[in-house]
C-alpha cells in the first residue's frame, strides 16, 4: 500500500503540468504498487531536440528471471507532459558494479526500444505498467547489464631465502662481491710545491763515449805506445819469482843474494828500456804489479 503523504505528493506535482493529470496519477499509482522497488521524484529531462522539461521520473529496480535467478535490473522511465497520449520513455542505469550490455533492444546509452511502447496507442489503454512488464521479459531474455569482473587480489609471492649448505671443515668465506667502480669524477693531483729561488731542472746527461774519450789528457808517450800495440803482439811480462827460482833449482841454494839482486836489476832494467821508450814512466809504472818491481822504478825514475 502506497502511503498518503506520496499520493498527495504525485497528485500535486502532476496538475500544474500535466495534460491528463488524473490518467496519469492513477497509471503511477498501479504501477508503483505492482513493483515497490520504484519510486517517484521529479527531474529535468533533456529531448534528442534540445529541449529540456521537467518530468515526473520513476526510478529503481525491475525484477527479472534469468537463468531461474531473479535480478534486480536498474532503470529509469520518464512520464512526458503529454501522457497517455506519448509513451513513457524508459532507460538503464547500470550501477559502479555493473557493465552495460547493449543488444537489439537496448542501445550504448541504455535507452531501451521495445515493441510494446512502439505499438503504443491510448485507445487500447497503453498504460507505463504494461511497459514495465514487457521489460521485464526482455530483460530476461536479454540481459542488459552484467557485473564487472572483480579483480583479484594479487598477494606478493615471497620467495623461500635458501640458505647455502656449508659442510664441515670448510671455512667460511665472505661474501665476494666486485670492487665498486672509481667515481667519475675528476681527481686533481696536488702540484708540488718548490723552494723560492730553486729551478726545478733535470740532471744533466752523462757524457757521451767520444766526449768521454776526448776528455782523457792525450800525452805523445801513450798516443805511440797504443799505436805500436796495434803493430806488434802484446809482450806478456816475464815472471821474476819463477825465472829466480828456475835459476836457483840450476845452481843450487848457495847462491849468493848479490846475485839473486842484480838479476832482478837486469830484469827490470830490461822490461823498462821495452816499456818505458820515450816518456812512458807512468804507463809502466801502472802496469808493473809487483812491489819491488814498482819500487825500483820508483828509484830509477827518482820519484
């Protein structure tokens, strides 16, 4: 049973506005008794036209079986000024939860087409009831809207952490990773800093061998001495000590020292007047290595 205050309510708004007032409030009436999941209210509906009018707009749901299961289909039917005489104009208003479906009896916008309200005639007391009830069995056999497919919540996948096997005796190695990469930044060395007054140069080029050689103080003696060495074969020096002691093995050990001395004298004397020549005293005095033969030629050249 529809309450007082609401039948009031729909008669007052449909007499100012309304060509058929009366029709009209009887047919609302039917109809909100038959489906009480609709209610009425008045909105501004905008024609394909452009023009726009306030109407009574009943909203809410139509039940209908679909697949044995009943579905609350959301919908909105306008009543137009003109009622009975225009039909009633009907829509689908999907809900968040829900995806609109057209098909042949229902567009993209969900405007809805059917045959009742093309057929529409006020002699044959087409009423907004009858409509509804032919949309509620199209709705079953075409579904107008469907739910959107929830989402499912996808749980992070924690990943088991395995744990290497360490067998006994084996040490236990730090984790070796690459050595980190240098910074690209450029790295600016320190210049050194000098004493005031100091040149900082390089040391100077040793000589080279031909500046050594022409360094060496050239004496006439050594530039003759080496160049008879290329002449004749090196003279390979007699040794003293033997040539006395094959003597001594000859004559016997009672020679006498003042022997033994003047030939070391001779020797010496010889080797001397070979080497020495003209000026070589300390060329030979260089080369002899023995001491009393250095300390003879120190006598004899008077050093």
């Amino acid at each position: 049973m529809l309450s007082n205050e609401l039948l009031h309510w729909l008669f007052r708004v449909l007499q100012p506005e309304y060509s058929d007032p009366r029709t009209t409030y009887h047919d609302v009436a039917v109809l909100l008794q038959r489906y009480p999941t609709l209610k009425p209210r008045t909105r501004v509906y905008t024609y394909e036209t452009g023009e726009s009018a306030l109407l009574l707009d009943i909203y809410g749901a139509l039940p209908s079986r679909i697949n044995g299961e009943v579905y609350r289909i959301p919908v909105e039917v306008w009543i137009p000024h003109e009622y009975p005489l225009a039909s009633p104009i009907a829509y689908v208003t999907p809900t968040e939860k829900m995806v609109l479906q057209p098909g042949n009896h229902v567009d993209t916008n969900g405007k809805c087409y059917l045959e009742y309200t093309a057929n529409w005639s006020a002699e044959r007391r087409s009423n907004v009831a009858g409509m509804c009830d032919d949309l509620c069995l199209v709705f079953a056999k075409e579904p107008p809207v469907f739910a959107k497919p929830t989402q499912p919540i996808v749980q992070p996948v924690v990943q088991p952490v395995v744990q290497p096997v360490v067998q006994q005796g084996a040490l236990h190695r730090p984790d070796q990773r690459p050595p980190s990469l240098p910074s690209k930044e450029l790295i600016i060395a320190p210049e050194p800093v000098h004493a005031q007054g100091v040149v900082n140069s390089p040391p100077p080029l040793p000589p080279l061998p031909h500046e050594l050689r022409s360094q060496i103080v050239k004496s006439p003696t050594l530039n003759q001495m080496t160049r008879q060495s290329h002449l004749k074969p090196a003279f390979e020096q007699p040794n003293i000590l033997d040539a006395l002691a094959d003597d001594q093995q000859g004559e016997g050990n009672g020679t006498d020292r003042s022997e033994v001395l003047s030939k070391i004298e001779s020797q010496l004397q010889s080797l001397y007047n070979m080497e020495i020549g003209d000026g070589g005293e300390f060329f030979t005095l260089k080369r002899c290595r023995d001491p009393i033969c250095r300390w003879k030629v120190r006598q004899d050249l008077h050093l």
